[in-house]
C-alpha cells in the first residue's frame, strides 16, 4: 500500500461468495464499492462469456457454472449425478465450457463426492462449496477440497456430537420428504443448538490444523450468518442499500413473508443467533492456525447486499481478531493465491494487472476506510467517484424498474 496526495492505494478488492443470478446490473454495485473481482459460486458461464465478449463493465469473474448436489435438494437447476460415470462427466463438461471451480453441495453421496474430487485433481481444477452430509469436513479437505463455504460441515467437526448431529440430519431429511415440516424445522433447529451447545476448542483447533495441512481455504460469510438470524421483526428492513434491491427480492428476504421462514419458531431465532457466536470462535481459530480466509458474503440473499456486504464481512473479520492488514489479504492476495494469479494478482507491482482501488482513508488504520472509494482503476481505466455514483444512481433506477 502506499500513499500519495492523501489517498490510499489497494489492490482491487475481491469477493469471494457471491449468487447474484439474473441481476446483472448488480455488477455495478460491485464495482462502485470497489469490488474489482468475484467469484460467483453459481454464475451462469454463458452471459459471463457474453458479456465480456461485448467489453461489458464489471469486475473479473470467476463462475462456477453449476452446482453438484444429490436428490435431495432445495435448489431448483442443480446438475445431479446418478452415478460416479455422471459425474466425472459433469466434472469434465463444465471444464470444457471454462468453469473457474466446480461447486458441491449437501446431499452428495461419499461416493460421486470422491469422483468429482479424482476428476477435478486429475484436470487440475479446484472445487469448492459445501461440505456434504454424507462426509466429514476433515475427509472433504483430505480429498483436496480448495475451500469451504459458510462453515459448513465445520461447525459440526468442531463439537463432540457428530454422530448425534449426523443422525438428527437424517431425520430432517426424512421429515421434510414426508412434508411433515414441523418436525424438520425441530430438528434444523436442535442441529443448529448442538453446534453452539457442544462447541468444543480441541475438535476446533484439530479440524484447523487440518485445513492448514491440507491448504484448504475457509469463507466465513460472518456478515450472511449474522443477517440472516438476526432479520426477524424488520431488523434489516430500513437499510439504505436496500434500494439498489428489486421488490420481489426484499420480498424473498422477508422472514415474515417467505417460506419457511415464516412457519419458524422463536427458538429457531435464537440458535441462529448463537451459531454466529460460535462462527466468530472458529474463525479466529482457524486463522490462528494458519487457515487462509476468503472474504465472501453470499450476497443477493438475506438483506446481504452485492458489492456493501464485502465492507462489512471484512469489519467482522477484524472484529473476530483479524488485524486490518490480515483482513486485507483476505480480499487481495489470498483470492490470487487461491486461483494461482500471484503473479498477475492481489499487490501493485510493476507488470501485474491494473486493478486498483483509490481510497481517501487508510484501511490499516481502520477497516472501515475500506469504503472511502475515490476512484478505480479498472482494466487499466480510471473511473472516478462521480463516476461511480452514477452507476449507484443507475442501479437504484434499475430496481425500482425491475420485476425478475
């Protein structure tokens, strides 16, 4: 970093977790925020090939193409492989087509999980996303897993009660099948409590260690576990990005309005609300031990908004224990580290990439500075702060338009 005439540069900053499907104008939010590079774990490779085809202004995108998952799914247009051939044919079709990482989801079997992992290791292709019920996180990193999502599959390697959670999940599974939906929300409820309740800092610092063995990167999306649980009763419902959100979107955000949010009961609330107490003890833990964290969000779900929410991850980040700098890194050099571009990536040097940040505050005396932004330097263009604001101004015109 250095400084000249009172302004900081950085290098641009990169999200990590996105899901911004059908919205692309949000691309300007990005960038007006300052966020010059993402990795959208379920980007659409077609219009990302579109778009940059026709030199349209967003940041560098980084698309996996598709989510893996099993049958048992709550995502419409995930790929679901039937057998380990599928798989590996899934794996290689997505490769071809110019997906950054294949994405994996909950409901994989051990078996087609193991085969995503050979074909990705055999094409030299990262994969990344959730930890499958049918594995431990400690096996999903031995396998080469590149990073983990939200925590998940963490939180239950740090208690002392997997078994008992792994059954419990099971039983979600069965009840919701059964559309008997109170007694899967019970059970979602009582898995979410065992995290909290039987958080254990020895099966924390074990599971660290491995993911620091293995080089396997964490994205804690601490600003998504905190606003998700914490939305009840219209906490969010005032924000002031909120009007760069088309109303359909707000409406999905609504616990009051969506489904199942809706049918939750208090105790749901308030486990949710622990389970960020207990994200915040494993982040500073695996960072501890040597964990390289990506800053993410998952914006475009639960009033975490695109390009803002990276501002207020990497606030958390330094709240759990990151200096300024280590939060930093999270959004420069680990993202380039993480997809192999340190020589081209994540610092200013003489021959790298021109993607900068001017800020008019120094973040490394205090993270919040992150959201100074005078200007970027995008692609080797500069676009200044008026700039900028019109692309605001744009995108707030566009939602009010907006009826995706």
């Amino acid at each position: 970093m250095e400084k000249e005439n009172t302004l900081f540069l950085v290098f641009g900053i990169c999200i990590h977790y996105t899901d911004v499907r059908g919205y692309e104008y949000f691309n300007a939010l990005f960038l007006a925020n300052g966020v010059l590079g993402v990795r959208d774990l379920w980007g659409n490779l077609a219009v990302r090939d579109s778009l940059e085809s026709v030199g349209y202004l967003m940041p560098r995108k980084y698309v996996s193409g598709a989510i893996m998952d099993g049958p048992f799914t709550l995502l419409q247009g995930t790929l679901q492989p039937k057998s380990t051939a599928e798989a590996t044919q899934m794996v290689d079709s997505l490769y071809k087509k110019g997906a950054d990482f294949i994405k994996v989801y909950d409901d994989l079997s051990k078996d087609i999980y193991d085969a995503i992992a050979t074909k990705c290791k055999q094409l030299g292709m990262p994969f990344v996303g959730h930890v499958p019920m049918s594995i431990s996180a400690e096996y999903a990193s031995e396998m080469g897993r590149k990073s983990m999502e939200h925590l998940n599959g963490i939180w239950r390697s740090c208690t002392n009660k997997q078994e008992a959670i792994d059954s419990l999940q099971q039983l979600f599974k069965e009840n919701f099948l059964s559309n008997n939906l109170p007694a899967a929300v019970n059970s979602f409820t009582t898995i979410n409590g065992m995290y909290s309740e039987f958080y254990n800092e020895a099966a924390a610092n074990e599971i660290a260690n491995t993911l620091s063995k293995n080089g396997t990167y964490v994205t804690p999306t601490l600003v998504l576990i905190d606003k998700h649980w914490r939305r009840k009763g219209g906490t969010f419902l005032e924000q002031k990005a909120n009007k760069y959100i088309p109303e359909n979107l707000l409406t999905q955000w609504n616990p009051e309005l969506s489904f199942p949010e809706k049918m939750f009961p208090p105790a749901t609330w308030e486990a949710g609300q622990e389970l960020l107490k207990t994200s915040s003890k494993i982040t500073k833990i695996i960072s501890e031990n040597g964990v390289k964290l990506l800053a993410g969000s998952d914006c475009g779900v639960s009033y975490v908004t695109p390009g803002f929410s990276l501002h207020e991850e990497l606030n958390m980040l330094v709240k759990e224990g990151l200096s300024n700098g280590e939060a930093l890194q999270t959004a420069t050099i680990n993202p380039a580290y993480f997809f192999g571009l340190a020589d081209s990536l994540g610092t200013i040097a003489e021959s790298k990439y021109a993607e900068l940040v001017i800020l008019e505050n120094n973040p490394l005396d205090d993270i919040s500075n992150t959201t100074s932004v005078d200007a970027i330097i995008k692609s080797g263009k500069l676009y200044n702060r008026a700039q900028l604001d019109s692309l605001l101004s744009q995108s707030a015109e566009l939602a009010g338009k907006s009826e995706l």
